[in-house]
C-alpha cells in the first residue's frame, strides 16, 4: 500500500493537468502526490503531506493499493506520470513495485525528490527523468539534513538527473553555484527556479533569476501552473 495524499473531495491526489516546472514545463502529465516528507521546508506548498501540528493527518493521508494507483492513473489519456510529494523515495519499494507497473504499460516517469536518498536500483531501473531539488538555507531545514552526499553525488552521476533550485533572492546564487562545484554537475542540467505561490512574486523574481541563469550558463524553470491556476490543489 502506498500513502498518498487526500484531495479535498476525499479522493487519492491523482490528477492530469501539465507538468509546471523543469525541461518537460508544459507536458501533460498524471501527477500521483505521495504523502510524508523527511524534510520541513519554510515554504513548503504542500505542506499539507507532512506538517501535522497544522494538518489533521488521518484527513490528508489514505493508504491506496499499487494495482488501484495504476488503474487510476492508465484511466487518463496522458503518458508521462508525475510521481510527486511530499518525498516519494520515503515508500522507495512499493514505488518501485508502481514504476515498473507503469513501464509495461509504456508510461513514461519522472519523479520528484528533494535529493538526500539514493533510490533502490529496481526503482532508478524504470526512471525516466529525475526531477532533484537539493534544498538551500532559504528553505529553513538545517546543513545535515538537507546535504546528503551520498545521494546528491549519485543524482549527479545520472545523466537523466535534473537539479532544480528553489531560489527566493539574488544571495542564493552563490550556494547554488557552489553545490553544483562540489557534486560537478554540468550547467545544462541544472535549473533555477524562483520561490513563488503567487503571479505577482513570481513574475518579480522570474527577471533577476533569468539574468543569473543567463549569467551562469544554468536554465531557468518558472512554475506555469502558478500562472495558470495560482496555487490551487489539484491542478
């Protein structure tokens, strides 16, 4: 059984809509929200996955089986699947269970991770894309928890491994340059990102973040379904 997260309605947070971030920004995908997370980022927007001093747990959580996800998930027309948190690699085995279930019905997947577990071999087998966002000091949670360098320098070993930082001002870029140095991940797969869960603060960090991206040789990632919906669960 995997423990994902609860819509509003009362249902399992499985949904299509269009990946909003990263190299596949505008791809429509199935999202699958697994819950808990081994971290307690600041501004975090799915807080709701892991923080039960403001969130009713037996509310947010619910245990779905592997075989029901996948049929939840084939029951939309859209390929590539979105495996989400929360922190996915928490339920690594059941995860992998699901990701090979996916493949042979040729989905595509890509997972989410804040980067500070390495994935079981059975899980990276069927992985398509690694959406990694090591977490900075702007995120709140301490040096010994957020920088694992045993799984940061496996996700830079992979050449489908994207690390994409959550960025809120201009002095960040020296932390992020400075990871990237110490785990010698190329410029081309890493990706800024501006700290944002609204239009308006996004549109203002998007100009700076750009020109340090431009500056660095890095990409720049904006959160289109912040534009699209605002910060609207579900979408």
């Amino acid at each position: 059984m995997l423990k994902l997260s609860r819509l509003p309605s009362g249902e399992a947070e499985i949904f299509e809509s269009i990946q909003g971030e990263g190299t596949s920004a505008g791809q429509p995908s199935v999202f699958v929200r697994l819950a808990t997370c081994n971290l307690r980022c600041s501004w975090c927007d799915t807080a709701y996955t892991w923080d039960w001093r403001r969130y009713d747990r037996r509310r947010e959580v619910m245990t779905v089986g592997v075989a029901e996800v996948v049929q939840r998930v084939t029951s939309f027309s859209s390929s590539n699947v979105v495996l989400t948190g929360g922190e996915p690699l928490l339920q690594d085995s059941k995860l992998a269970v699901l990701a090979a279930k996916l493949k042979a019905r040729q989905r595509r997947i890509e997972v989410e991770t804040n980067g500070t577990r390495v994935p079981s071999p059975g899980l990276a087998a069927n992985v398509d894309q690694w959406n990694v966002s090591p977490k900075l000091e702007n995120s709140g949670n301490s040096l010994g928890r957020r920088e694992m360098p045993g799984a940061l320098d496996w996700f830079a070993g992979q050449p489908n491994a994207f690390l994409k930082f959550v960025v809120s001002s201009p002095a960040d870029i020296p932390e992020v340059s400075t990871l990237v140095g110490r785990y010698q991940v190329p410029a081309a797969r890493v990706l800024l990102m501006p700290e944002a869960r609204d239009a308006a603060t996004l549109r203002e960090r998007s100009s700076w973040l750009a020109d340090a991206c431009r500056a660095y040789g890095y990409r720049f990632s904006s959160r289109l379904h912040i534009l699209l919906w605002g910060d609207e669960r579900g979408r």
